[in-house]
C-alpha cells in the first residue's frame, strides 16, 4: 500500500520557467510534509517542508502547497535553473516518538537550458 | 553544526559474505537514526530506525541487522550477503522532523 504517491516519474522543464512537481498521500494521520531533492550517488538534502496547519511555505524560489481535503502537496520552482535537474522525493509523517517518514518514488526533474 | 558520515562509499562483495556498514553522527545528542536502501530505479525503503543506544526497530524482514552501541553511532550488518543486498545505503538522522542523510554507500554484491 503506496501511502505517498507521486505519479509523474519525470518532467521536463525551460531553464526560467515553473517546475511544479506534484504528491499526493492517503494516510491522514500524516500532519508534517517535505520535499529532498537527490543527486545521483548521493544522500538526498532537505529542501522544504509544511506542517498541516498552513497550507503554504515558501523558502527562496521554492514554494509548497498543501491541500488537506485532496490530500495533496505540490512543490513549486522559480524560475527553474539547470542546476535544480535532480530527482525530488516527497515524504511524509504523522510525528510520534520515531518521526519516521514515508517516501514517494521520486520524479525525475530535468531543466533544459 | 551537525555532520554526518557514512563509510565506506563503496563496496563490492561476494555472496555469503558479512557486511558492517557504519554511520556517526557529530554535533548533537541523542538523535533518532535511521537505515534506508535505494534500489536501482526504486525509491527509499526504510530499513531499521533507532530512537536510543540500544533500541533498534525493524521495518522489513531480511537478513539485515543494524545497531546503535553509542548515542551517535548507527551500524549495519549482515552474517551472510545475498544478491538482493545490492543497493545503495542511506543512513540519516533526525532531531525531529526533518531527516540529514548522509552520502551514502553504493553496496555490490556479486
């Protein structure tokens, strides 16, 4: 059972136009959301996150959205550059003691210049 | 700050043989750690998470073992490596919410 979806596994985008990569979840106990982005032979790096009470976060040119009555998230890039080219997970959690997060499978972002 | 390390970056193994991949962390206490693997084309499996020395939860069956012997270090093990091993392996830690990954260890098994 896939509790985190994200159902485009790429997208491609202009150098200076919007990405938006899109997630949605079925657990609703989950109450904490957050995008990484992953290189490849890298650890992932935490990018953005939103709690369940805003329905907004922004940080630079990156941007989330929550919708709790679809049950979806979407993360928001611009303007796009090259260097934002990389495989963006959404995870997410319903707290507790363990904090443990639930993954989706990635979609892979390529900016074109 | 805090940093992350994981080691080694890569490892070719043979079939049958044992594994201990380590993980420490600097620059906080008492962190809750976890182990993932990647596979090929796959997305982050969580394989063990630990929210104290000596606690240690399992998420999937297998033949992995993992264990947490001081308060920033995090170990990974197995007694006997099988093909479906091959993947590559994440530890992170947390202070709450969000999770650090560290580099990460490419594991081959032939």
């Amino acid at each position: 059972d896939q509790q985190v979806k994200q159902n485009s596994p790429s997208l491609s985008v202009q150098e200076g136009r919007i990405s938006i990569l899109n997630c949605d979840y079925t657990n609703s106990m989950f109450d904490y959301f957050l995008w990484y982005k992953k290189y490849p032979a890298e650890g992932p790096t935490f990018l953005i996150s939103i709690s369940s009470i805003k329905d907004k976060n922004e940080d630079g040119r990156f941007t989330v959205f929550l919708n709790k009555s679809a049950k979806h998230l979407s993360l928001h890039i611009v303007p796009s550059q090259p260097g934002d080219s990389a495989v963006y997970f959404c995870a997410a959690t319903g707290g507790g003691s363990n904090y443990k997060l639930t993954f989706g499978k990635g979609t892979l972002l390529t900016v074109n210049p | 700050s805090q940093t992350i390390h994981q080691w080694p970056a890569t490892l070719v193994q043979p079939v049958g043989s044992p594994l201990s991949l380590e993980c420490t962390v600097e620059g906080t206490s008492n962190p809750n750690l976890y182990w993932y693997r990647q596979a090929a084309g796959r997305g982050l499996q969580l394989l063990f998470y630990s929210v104290g020395i000596g606690q240690i939860s399992s998420e999937v069956p297998q033949n992995l073992s993992a264990s947490r012997p001081q308060d920033r270090q995090f170990i990974l093990s197995s007694k006997k490596l099988l093909l479906s091993d091959s993947g590559f392996y994440l530890c992170a830690w947390s202070p709450k919410y969000e999770q650090y990954f560290g580099p990460g260890t490419r594991l081959t098994v032939t």
